[in-house]
C-alpha cells in the first residue's frame, strides 16, 4: 500500500470515529427533547447523561487527534 493512502485512510478512520462517538452522544439528548413514554428513575437519567457526556468527549478527542494527525 502507499504511504499516502495508509495515511488518508488512518486520517479518515479517526474523523470517522469522532463522528460516530459524537452521533452516540447527541442520540439521547435528541430522544428526550421528543419526550418520554415512560418515566425513568432520576439514576437512569443520571447515567444516560453521563454516558453522552462521556461519548462527546470520546468524540472530541478523536477528532482532535485526527486534527493533529492531519497536521503533522
């Protein structure tokens, strides 16, 4: 394989998971704003939004990493 396309797919592979993480993290807050069909439990709640808060994260870090290895 050539050097630059090991390159562009390592460089499109780390947007790709940004984006993925990132999707994975906006879902439930999208889900919410539709409404609830049940009522969950104020911990069930607690631990979706820290669980979205954790996917944009991993999210921002891979695309920071994808930003620098762009870069370099």
């Amino acid at each position: 394989m050539p050097k630059d396309l090991k390159r562009a797919s390592a460089g499109i592979s780390l947007v790709m998971l940004a984006l993925g993480f990132s999707f994975l993290g906006i879902v439930p807050f999208l889900q919410r704003m539709q409404g609830e069909s049940a009522i969950a439990s104020a911990l069930e709640q607690n631990c979706c939004i820290a669980g979205s808060f954790a996917s944009l994260l991993a999210g921002t870090i891979f695309l920071i990493a994808a930003c620098i290895y762009w870069r370099s």
